[in-house]
C-alpha cells in the first residue's frame, strides 16, 4: 500500500489533473471561473482573499522550488540541509499562518452568509474545507521538522518528489521511514490535485495576463445622470 500510495497514485493524481482539465476547457469552457462571491457580500472578503491567496503561492511556489530543486545546486552554492530546513519552517510557516486565516475567512462567509450558501456548490465548499486541512496539516508538520534540525527528513522528501519527477521506480522507498504527518500531507496533497479539474481551482492556471497587451480600453458606463454640460446633442441640433 505503501507503494501505491507514493510511488503509484501520485501518477493517478498528476495524469486526471493534467486530462480533466484539458477535457473540461474543451467540453464546458464557462464553467471555467472562480465564480467570485465578492458581489454578494464584500466584507471579510477582501482581507480574506488576500491572505489565503497570498499564503497559499508562497507555499506552492515554495514547494515547487524546494522539493525539485537537485540537492546538488543547494551545495554548490554553500546552503546546508539544515539551513535550507529552516528557511523552509520560517517562510512555510509565516505562509501558512496567512493562508489558515484567509481560508478561515472564506470558509466562515461562505456557511454562514445564506445567500452565498445558496449559490455554493459541495465542490466549492469541500475543495476549500480540504485546503485548509492541508494547510493544518502543513503546519504541523513544522513542530516534527523542530525535533531535528538536520535536514535529513527534509532530504528525504527531496528525493521522493524528485524521483517522482523523473519516473524512478523506487520513489516511494525514500519515505518509507518519514514521520506518518508529512505521509498524509503528501496523500491529501495528491488528492487535491485528482479533484482538481473537478472544482473551482482551476481558475489558477487562468491567470489574465492577457490584458496587460489588450488594445483600447474597456467602457464602462454609468447610470449618473451626466452633467448639463457634458450631455451630447441632439443630431438635429
């Protein structure tokens, strides 16, 4: 099981994300939206979004550089395992603080406000109630990553990630003596990304950056009255 669950099913998860998206921007393009509830309620929204999403790119862009970055450039350029532990407790753990309080936020809004309720899917409930037990999950990991400063579970994780990443039969047998917390950190991790064509959570590969380089300007109008002054005239005028 220990083999299926971290040599096998992180594949499982990586390919339905990888596909479900590609099949769910092809077959249901509209349905690919955050479906922001900021309308129907804009207090605690702002603050909360703005902690949870900041928090949570820290994190993912944090675990994408830690975790596949080779060991080799870490001591070429002089970093030990323990130094880079420590920066990965300090940094993950201010992150993850962050993006606990946000998510609470939004989590809070969500169940207790009964119009933004009526509008919320399981989905969008569920998906956000998993993050913020990842996010649970992730920070107490930091109180197992204190008890040894060594940097060598952090090593460990390092290999498997990267040996995932580069399809090497014997991933999983790098964890096999980690503490059971970062195992079930990885399992709900993986799991999110096998749910995530199905949820909300894809508007993350969707970012705008198209409208930095959209010609013109959008018009928005407005249902002021316009000044006397500034009102067209009539044509037969």
């Amino acid at each position: 099981m220990h083999n299926f669950f971290f040599g096998i099913y992180p594949y499982i998860a990586i390919t339905v994300m990888i596909v479900g998206s590609i099949i769910r921007y092809d077959r249901d393009p509209f349905t690919w939206k955050s479906k922001s509830s900021q309308l129907l309620r804009k207090r605690q929204f702002v603050i909360g979004s703005v902690l949870f999403h900041v928090g949570i790119l820290v994190i993912l862009f944090g675990h994408l550089g830690g975790l596949l970055t080779p060991i080799a450039v870490f001591d070429a350029l002089g970093i030990s395992h323990g130094a880079k532990q420590i920066l990965a407790v300090t940094a993950g753990g201010i992150a993850g603080i962050m993006a606990l309080i946000g998510g609470a936020i939004l989590l809070h809004r969500r169940m207790t406000d009964p119009r933004i309720r009526a509008n919320s899917t399981l989905a969008d409930t569920g998906i956000l109630a998993l993050l913020l037990a990842q996010l649970v999950l992730g920070l107490m990991t930091i109180f197992v990553s204190l008890q040894h400063m060594d940097g060598e579970e952090m090593t460990r994780l390092m290999a498997w990630a990267q040996g995932i990443a580069y399809l090497r039969p014997d991933a999983a047998a790098h964890i096999v003596d980690v503490n059971p917390l970062f195992k079930l950190h990885i399992f709900l991790g993986l799991t999110i990304f096998l749910l995530f064509p199905f949820t909300r959570l894809v508007h993350m590969i969707s970012a705008p950056i198209r409208y930095i380089w959209r010609p013109g300007y959008q018009i928005v109008r407005t249902k002021r009255q316009m000044p006397e002054r500034t009102k067209p005239r009539h044509p037969a005028e």
